[in-house]
C-alpha cells in the first residue's frame, strides 16, 4: 500500500491565508477570502450565507460566509464576526493563519 506523504493528507479539508490589509481592517471592513481550489471543491452553495464557527489559538467566534458573483468572477468570504475573531485571537498583518475543518460548521484555526 503507498503511503500518501503527510503534508498531503486531508489537504482537501483544510486551506491557509497569509495575511494582507483587507485580512484585518478595522470594523466591517475585514474580510478574508476562502480559496478558489477549496469552494470550487465543496460547493460555493455551503458559503453563502452560511454560519461557522471559528476555533482560534485563544477564542471561538462566529462567523457568517458571503458569496459574491460577478460576470468574470465568483469570490467566496467570511464576513461578519471575521474582525472580531481577529481581535480576540490577536492576529494581525503578516500572520499566515491555516484552516482546518471540523464537521459541517466549523473550522479550527492556527497560525
């Protein structure tokens, strides 16, 4: 039986950002976008308006996803809570922040 090296396993499960100014704006502003290659995977429909909650290094948050369709283009976020979560995990620009997921709804997040 071949072994599937570890950086691979349940890659399908999980996706990583680095941080940028978009990440961690103050306020509503902040967004994070989820990867093309991971909702493109599992379905744009389970981002849309759908509730997560976000395991971090110090907290749990909730957060609410958004799709946004355009005619070139479709982009996936977390929207609303997404500044708070930040906030009370003291991430900041420059962190590279992984997403690992944990059941329907939730997703555990470390840097």
């Amino acid at each position: 039986m071949e072994q599937v090296p570890h950086a691979r396993r349940g890659s399908e499960l999980r996706f990583r950002r680095p941080f940028c100014a978009s990440h961690v704006r103050p306020d509503k502003a902040a967004q994070i976008d989820i990867p093309t290659v991971y909702w493109r995977k599992h379905g744009k429909e389970k981002l849309n308006g759908q509730l997560y909650t976000l395991e971090g290094p110090l907290k749990e948050s909730c957060v609410n996803s958004a799709l946004h369709v355009t005619p070139r283009q479709t982009f996936c976020f977390f929207t609303s809570g997404w500044f708070e979560f930040c906030v009370l995990n003291q991430l900041k620009l420059g962190d590279t922040v992984n997403f690992l997921k944990r059941g329907p709804c939730g997703f555990q997040v470390t840097i």
